[in-house]
C-alpha cells in the first residue's frame, strides 16, 4: 500500500510546485521585490520554491534531505530542508485536494478489498 501512497504523495508534490501552489487552491505569495530582482538576473525563469530544485526533490522524490518513515499502519514523508517549514507557513505545499483525498481513500479501499479476499481464501 505504502509504494502507491508515495506515488500518489509525489504527483501531488510535483504539479504543486509546477503550479506554484495554484493546484492547492491558492497561488502561492509572490517573492519580495528585491529577491525577484536578484533572482530573476541569476536564476532565470526558476519558479517560486524551486531556486536549485533542492525542495521539490525531496519531497516529490527521495534525496538526502527526504525523511521518510513508515511502520505497518503508518506512512510519514517530509522535508528536513531548514527552510521547508518556514515557507510552507507562507507558501502552503502540502494541501490536499478532494480528488487528493478520494484518490487516497480508494488506494486504501483497494488495499482492504485484497485483505480482506485474501483472508477468505485462507
């Protein structure tokens, strides 16, 4: 079940970043003038959160910067980049959407149906 969570998780990380935060509802707050300046000269066309990529590697991925952690009943991915959680206050990545979660809930409905067909057959 845990492999297609991740894939699911990632997908989700992927078109969120892709869309700057418009795919969770609300485009994220734009960069200071003064940095869109600075990085528009050195980075350009780098989207918001995406400067050297390092983010969304490790949370649509698994990088050196990926904490992932799962037990039999849990499943648990995230970033331990400084500065993840400073700008998901201001830049929310992770949201989920309805179909995010109608998507999960049959990964698992999924899983609990070949649980469940395979305890019968025992």
């Amino acid at each position: 079940i845990w492999p297609k969570v991740e894939r699911r998780f990632n997908f989700i990380m992927r078109e969120q970043f892709a869309s700057e935060g418009t795919r969770g509802g609300a485009r994220w707050k734009p960069l200071s003038a003064k940095y869109a300046k600075w990085k528009s000269k050195r980075f350009p066309g780098k989207k918001i959160l995406q400067l050297h990529g390092n983010m969304l590697a490790s949370l649509a991925g698994r990088t050196s910067d990926t904490r992932y952690n799962v037990t039999a009943k849990t499943w648990e991915k995230f970033s331990t980049l400084p500065y993840a959680s400073r700008q998901h206050r201001t830049r929310p990545i992770i949201v989920l959407t309805e179909e995010d979660n109608n998507a999960f809930t049959k990964i698992f409905a999924e899983y609990v149906d070949a649980e469940l067909r395979s305890a019968r057959l025992k």
